[in-house]
C-alpha cells in the first residue's frame, strides 16, 4: 500500500482527494452564507480564514506526502479535484447543507425561546414591581410637596384658647393666615 501512495499515481489521487475535500469546506462556508446573513466585513474576514486553513492543509499535504517537493501535477490534480466536486457534488450537497442548517437555525431558535422564557417572566414581573414602586414614590414625593394642614383651626375655634392662639407670637410666626397677616398689617 505504501509502494502505491509513493508512486505519482497515488499521489495525485491524494491531492484529487484534496481537491475535493477543500471545495467541500467552501461549499460548507457557502452554505453558512445562505443560512447565517453576515456583513460584506465579515465575508471577508470568513474568506481570508477559509484560504488560511487551505494553505495550512496544503503545506501540511506538501510535506507529508511528498517530503516538500512541489510538482506541477499536485496543483493539477487539487484543481481537477475540484472541478469535479463542483459540476458532480455541489449541488446536491449544497441544496441538503442549506436545509440542515435552516432546520439547525430553526431548532436553535426554538431552543433559545424555551430557555429564556423564565428571564422574560422575571423581566415582566420586575417591570411591574419597578412600576409599582415608582407610582408609590411619586405618591409619597407628592405628599411631602403639599403643605401640611393647619391643625390650628381647632384651636381657633376652641374658645377658651381662641384669644390667646391669635394673640400668640410664635403662633403668627409659624402659622400665619391671611387672617392673621391682615392683624399685622
């Protein structure tokens, strides 16, 4: 077997093999595109990862297989690898990648709204607790910006007191009416 993997037969079979298995991973990246919408940034960004890992696997292929000789046909059988992948393959195995991956998106969602439903719960009851506090705030910030009542009335109209309440200083100092404003005057 190693006689036929050292023999430039075999090897181009693997780089075939390569071919193949490098325009399976862009039609993996092609299908996440369709799935997954990205901005032009992040294709690129997708693109320059994809061409590094095919660099990486084809150095790696270079001196493994062929103890780092570079030779034309290596680069022939990648590219007819590949032409053969896309005009065999591709298609059928786009159209399957693209339906696994809605229905994975799909499932994922699904998956996601279960679990934050105990979050939207606490969310919506936080909300109403917040609520509830701010109207009972706002209450109490009303009730301390009114003036107090005057409980002097009472007094007034008692008439034992009657005439020493108006007549008192530190009453007319801290409770003055507009009674008592006009005695003043």
């Amino acid at each position: 077997m190693s006689a036929f993997l050292n023999s430039q037969i075999g090897i181009f079979l693997i780089y075939f093999i390569a071919g193949l298995v490098i325009c399976l991973l862009y039609d993996v990246f092609r299908a996440l595109r369709k799935t997954v919408k990205t901005t032009d940034l992040m294709t690129g960004i997708e693109d320059v990862i994809f061409w590094i890992l095919v660099a990486v696997f084809l150095i790696y292929l270079i001196f493994i297989i062929s103890s780092g000789e570079i030779r034309f046909f290596m680069f022939a059988a990648i590219c007819i690898g590949g032409i053969t992948y896309y005009f065999t393959i591709s298609k059928y195995f786009m159209n399957i990648s693209v339906h696994i991956l809605e229905l994975l998106k799909k499932i994922i969602k699904k998956i996601i709204s279960i679990i934050l439903i105990p979050l939207r719960l606490f969310l919506k009851i936080n909300k109403k607790v917040k609520c509830i506090i701010c109207i009972n705030l706002k209450n109490i910030s009303k009730n301390l910006n009114k003036k107090p009542k005057k409980q002097v009335k009472e007094r007034k109209n008692n008439k034992i007191n009657g005439a020493f309440i108006k007549n008192n200083k530190l009453y007319q100092m801290f409770f003055k009416t507009k009674k008592n404003k006009k005695v003043e005057n």
